[in-house]
C-alpha cells in the first residue's frame, strides 16, 4: 500500500515536473530570466561566494536596486540570500562611493575613471571580510552596476577577482518609440503599442516597470514615447497626465521620457493662426507648454522633432531654416534642462538632387547656428536604414553642432517580424567607419560620443521593435537587437561577438555548443540579409509603402525619391547609381580620403559599389566574375546561408527550451521562404537588363518574374 502510494507520488511529481519543463518560455523576461543556475559546479561555487547583500539608502533607485538584487541572486542561487546591515563574509554591498562603510579605501584612482553614471564593482576584503563592492557616485550608477553584476552571474562569470570600471560613453541612450495615439505602432512588427493611453494615468500595467528595468539593465536612459509622424494631441494636458504617469514609473530606473513635438501645434492645439518659428506668440505658445510640461514632469527630457521631411510640418513652411525652428524650441526648454534632437532625415523630391546629398546640403551651412540644447539626430546612412549603407556623410563635417546617432532596431528593412538578422554588426559598421573629418582614426564613435570636437551633449538614439507582443520583439532574436543597442551606446568598443555571448548566455544557455551555434548564426545573419536582399551597395528596392519583400520594379510613382528605379538605375548597360563625379558626385560630400576611396573602382569596397557607381554588367570584378555573375552569386548566397541556418538551429533540438525552439524554428521557415521570394525577383527582374544567363550550376527559380510582379499585400504589418 505504501509502496504504492509512493509510486504514484513519484508519477505525479515527475508528470509535474515534465510539464513545467515543457511549459517553457514565452519570452516575457527577456534577458533577466534569473532562473537557477543550472550548472551545478559553478552553482556550488557562488553559493559559497554570496551569503548577503546590503544596499544602503532607501530612494527610489536604490529600492529598485534592492529589489533586483534580491529577485536576481534568490532566483540564481535558488536559495533566499538574506540582507544584513553589518559587513559580514561573502556579502554583496551597495553603498554609494561616499559611503562610511568604503572611509578605509582608496577610490580615487577609479573614481577619476567614471562620471555621474559610472559604476565600480571589486572583489576585495572589508574589515577582514571577503566582500563584493558595488559602487558609484549616484544611486542611478549603483543600480547599472547591480545590474552588471546579476550579469556576470547570469552569465555564469567569475566574481572572485572583480575590478570593473565602468562608464557610459554615451550621454543620451534614447530609445525611439514610432508609436501612435491610437497605439499602432509605424513600422512595428511586434504588435500593437505598450502604451495604454486610454487607461493611464490610471492603470498601470506592470509592462511599463519591466520594460523600465530592461532598459536600465542595458544602460538606455531615455525613451522618445510618440512617433516621429507626430500628433500634436500628446501635447494636451489630459495627455501630458499619462505622460507624466510613465515618466513617475520610469524615474526610478534613470529613464527619462520625450516626445515628438509635431511642429504645427501652436495652430492644432493651440488656436494660434501660424507655427512661424519667429512669431512671438507662437514662441511664447511653445514657452508656455515647456512651463506645463516641467510643472507635471520635472525631469522631462525634451522634443524629437521631424520637420519639413515627408510631408511633415516646419519652419520652412514659413520661409525659417531648421536652426529657426529648433532654436525657439530648445529656447523654451532651455530654463528646464531640457533638448531638442532635431532629425536630419530630410529630403523633398522637388529638389533636383541625389536625395542621398540633401541632408548634408541642409544642415552642413546651419554649423554652429543651433543653440547648445540642440542635437541634430542624423541616421546612420544617407538614404534610410537600408541593410546596408555607407555612414552618412554628415558625421564629421559639423564640428560646431553635436550629432547624435539614429540607429533602427525595428527591422523594416531587414525582414520586419519573421528575419533572424542581428544588427551589432551593422551598428559596428557604421560607428566604426573612419570619417577622417580630424585625420586617421575619426571614426564615427568619436564623431557622436563627442571626443572629437569636444561636443557638450552626445546622443544615441534606436528605433524601437517593441510591442504587446508576449516577447516584447516579436522575433525572439528581436530582443538581441534591443539589448545590442543599449550595450553598444553604453560602450560602442564592445564587439558584436561580446554582445552576442552575453545574450545568448541569458536567453537561451550557458552551455558552450549552445553558445557557439547560436553565436555563428548571429553573426553571419546580417551579411546573409544583405544578400539575399540588397547585395553589392544595392539599396531601395523593397515593396512600396509597406516595404515588405522585394520590388525593385517600382517605378512612375507620384515621387521618384521613392521607386526603386531612382536607386538602382538598371538599363541594358548596366545597374548601379552613379555616386562619382560623372554622377550625382555625392562622394564629394566626405572627407577627401573617403572620397578617393569610394570614387575609385579598385578602391571601393564591393560591398558599396553599386552604391556609388553605374557599371556594366560584364564589369570584370575582383573575383574574377562578371559583374552580373556576382550579383547572381551574391543572392545565391544569402539563401544557402539561411539554408546553413535552419541546420544548425535544428541541431539545438532538445538543447534548448522548446518553446523558444519551436518560435525561432516555424519563422526560420518563413524566412527561408522570403530569402528565395527576394532572390528570385531580384534575380529575375535585373536580368530582363543584363539579357545573360543566370550561372549553370544556379538552381533556377522555379516562378515567373510576372507571378512575383503580381503579389500583393494590401494588409502587410507596420504602416
Ligand atoms: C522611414 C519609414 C517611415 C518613417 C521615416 C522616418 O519608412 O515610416 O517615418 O523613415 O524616419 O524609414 O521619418
């Protein structure tokens, strides 16, 4: 009878125990999961490191500290590491660097090492007792380093031998929201905006708090909530209370809130006849909402503002420059503290001109008029977060204006919601391009941390992927790209290979093959989209509109600027958008250096080559194929490397949860489906120019150019 009772105990528990492990993980807790550790050695070894944690003070940051340390180490450890408030073997302390429990050590030589955001974290001995030190100058930098510590846990790390130094390079690490009043969300692939306008300021979902700890464990401290296509509505006061009810949940986390200020607001919400940016109403309008916003929002973080770019409203409208315009706004702001990033994404096609020049052309003449609040939010390239563009060419030629980064993590460009694509490297591309703007080594980093020309104020910004989505991103590797963001405008030298490592060991396994396997497909997953997609500097030739899959046909549409025919410029000549002085001579827009090299066509890279000449198709390459033959082979092998993808993510069966397994594994197919649509069409479509052969031993595509011209998709995400 016993042992019958035991045995069905025994069932029960193990039936129990199966579910849970096949209930798995929906992605909710992205990186900061804190389950138990389960390799048991390294397990055994901090549980005989850690026995307590003492965090002094009680602000709202340092709760938030308090709150995460002892969530991460319970959940780590498996166990209830208690608090103490003596210093006692194996504890944990979180003390500002001022603190009387550090009076007996020297801090000085790591102090001078960071600012007010910076954080150390040592090993060491106090009063005799083997201790952990978190600490920093503010509360805000002892929360980061608590969270660099639950990291190198997490991250199965050794805590024995601790000296990190750490501080941001960056000033302002800003998250874009492209999100609507409405809450959807422009060119979101991850369902629908979190926030709940209609139930704040009431209701607040326990979204807002963890998207706020995910942010500040990755560095961001700050966050634009509207889309750049602004409404003026957000600037009412019944808004400005929602507003304000984030920013309250924020606060704690260092996070800042923004918004979009829609340039017309004086007329649409304001009553007043005119927006002009040297009308003294319209000025004293804006200074007066400044006064509403700081009285609600003491620490507001300022406006982002696209102006006169794609139909949206601004200065020039009334004859002003952008400088006009963002100087009334960064004077209103100016009594508060606050900035205006001001976008550089402007481009009209009634003007005759590359469109890839006319940002330069713009803001290279305003150099120096911008009042100190302002910073001029430049994209990474010149046309529009392709998957792959040359750094734009406004990096290095305002040396009297601060210019900020605007990257994209939302892939509209490179696959949406269903493309596994980790942007580190596209990110690394353009920060570590040479501008040559002060010589060797003038990379893009320098230009935006400010180093280079000694700007006051310095700023990354990313557009953001997230959604209601249960996973926050969509794509479960979306999640990478956000964490890649913060921990590159945390520390731009960080490698994409650093940054893959740590979030793999979060996400999915500590285990080494795990790690491996998942680190090649991260890395080699950009290059493949770039073939498969926009191979050898092509750019601009995705669906109209929505931008979902290829359609590099688009052409006589109501602007040029926007038809695919504009940038690839394929004729029974050749393909390629002539950049050189024989063309639209937007190499003359870099430094002399980089121009030489882009110009030349031993010099350029292939990988911009099409991007800044028009070439034959028989144009001998330096492989030795024809021009034509690497573009087929280049597009080839985009869809053999997703191919190369799905074997190794199958061989993780079993190796990893099966829930994140299945999710990667059914959009991995659809991927792989989408890989072969923009490669037939490219494929097809260019040759019906080039006249030749796609090469033999090529399998050929097994649909017609017209069955690809003919896909619609009225109903595509993320318009
Ligand atoms: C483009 C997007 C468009 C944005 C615009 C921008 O297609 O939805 O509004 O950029 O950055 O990439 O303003």
């Amino acid at each position: 009878m016993k042992n019958g009772l035991a045995l069905k105990l025994t069932i029960y528990f193990l039936l129990l125990f199966s579910f849970f492990n096949s209930k798995a993980d929906d992605g909710y807790r992205l990186w900061l999961k804190y389950d138990r550790i389960s390799n048991q050695k390294v397990l055994k070894l901090y549980l005989s490191q850690i026995n307590y944690w003492l965090a002094e003070g009680d602000s709202p940051t340092i709760n938030a500290a308090k709150e995460e340390i002892q969530k991460g180490l319970n959940g780590l450890l498996g166990r209830k590491i208690p608090q103490t408030f003596t210093i006692k073997e194996g504890v944990i302390l979180l003390v500002r660097s001022n603190s009387d429990f550090l009076k007996n050590i020297d801090l000085s030589k790591y102090l001078s090492n960071i600012n007010n955001e910076g954080y150390i974290i040592l090993s060491t001995k106090l009063y005799g007792k083997r201790t952990i030190i978190i600490t920093a100058k503010t509360d805000i930098g002892i929360l980061y380093g608590t969270f660099h510590f639950l990291r190198l846990i997490q991250t199965n790390k050794q805590i024995d031998n601790l000296e990190v130094v750490s501080s941001p390079k960056i000033k302002l690490r800003i998250l874009n929201h492209w999100d609507n009043l409405n809450r959807t969300v422009e060119r979101g692939y991850a369902g629908f905006s979190i926030w709940d306008w209609h139930r704040l300021p009431d209701y607040i979902d326990t979204r807002y708090k963890d998207y706020a700890r995910a942010n500040a464990s990755i560095g961001i401290n700050g966050t634009v909530l509207t889309n750049v296509n602004a409404n003026a509505w957000v600037l009412t006061y019944d808004y400005l209370l929602k507003v304000a009810a984030l920013a309250n949940v924020f606060r704690p986390y260092g996070i800042k809130v923004y918004l979009t200020a829609r340039f017309s607001a004086p007329i649409e919400i304001g009553g007043l006849k005119t927006a002009d940016p040297l009308n003294e109403e319209v000025r004293l309008w804006w200074k007066n909402k400044a006064k509403e916003i700081y009285h609600l929002i003491p620490d507001f973080g300022g406006f982002l503002v696209k102006a006169n770019s794609e139909g949206q409203p601004g200065p020039q409208n009334y004859g002003r420059t952008h400088a006009d315009g963002a100087n009334m706004l960064a004077e209103a702001l100016k009594p508060f503290g606050g900035v205006v990033m001001w976008r550089a994404f402007v481009y009209d096609n009634n003007i005759k001109e590359d469109r890839a020049k006319q940002a330069y052309n713009e803001f290279k003449p305003l150099d120096g008029k911008f009042l100190d609040n302002v910073l001029i939010q430049v994209k990474n390239g010149p046309i529009d977060f392709q998957p792959r563009e040359p750094f734009h060419p406004l990096f290095g030629a305002m040396p009297k204006t601060p210019l900020m980064m605007e990257f994209q993590i939302t892939q509209e460009y490179l696959g949406q919601g269903t493309h596994l694509v980790y942007l580190a490297p596209l990110f690394k591309e353009t920060l570590d391009s040479d501008t040559y703007s002060k010589g060797e080594g003038s990379t893009v980093a320098k230009v935006i941390d400010g180093s280079l020309f000694n700007y006051k104020i310095s700023g990354m910004a990313g557009v953001s992927n997230i959604g209601t989505d249960r996973n926050w991103t969509g794509h479960l590797f979306g999640q990478a790209n956000w964490y890649a963001f913060g921990r590159l405008a945390w520390d731009y030298n960080l490698s994409s290979e650093e940054i893959a490592d740590e979030w793999i060991r979060m996400t999915f396994s500590c285990d080494k093959m795990v790690i491996d396997k998942i680190k090649a497909i991260m890395l080699k997953s950009r290059e493949d989209c770039v073939n498969y997609m926009t191979p050898l500097g092509l750019h601009h030739i995705m669906g109209w509109n929505h931008h979902y899959g290829p359609a590099p046909w688009i052409k006589d549409k109501h602007r040029e600027d926007w038809t695919s025919v504009y940038y690839h410029r394929a004729d029974s000549n050749g393909i390629g958008f002539d950049r050189t002085k024989t063309g639209s001579d937007a190499v003359s827009q870099y430094f002399p250096k980089v121009a030489e090299v882009f110009s030349s066509l031993e010099k350029c890279p292939d990988k911009y080559l099409l991007w800044f000449h028009h070439l034959p198709w028989d144009y001998k390459m330096k492989s030795g194929k024809t021009l034509w033959e690497e573009i087929c082979y280049h597009y080839y092998k985009g869809v053999d490397g997703v191919r190369e993808t799905i074997k190794i993510w199958d061989s993780l069966k079993n190796k990893i949860d099966s829930e994140q397994f299945e999710h990667v594994k059914m959009l991995l197919n659809i991927q792989l489906k989408e890989a072969i649509w923009w490669r037939n069409a490219c494929v097809l479509y260019f040759q019906t120019f080039s006249k030749r052969p796609i090469p033999n031993e090529l399998e050929k595509p097994d649909k017609s150019l017209d069955y690809y011209m003919n896909l619609s998709f009225p109903y595509a995400p993320g318009i």
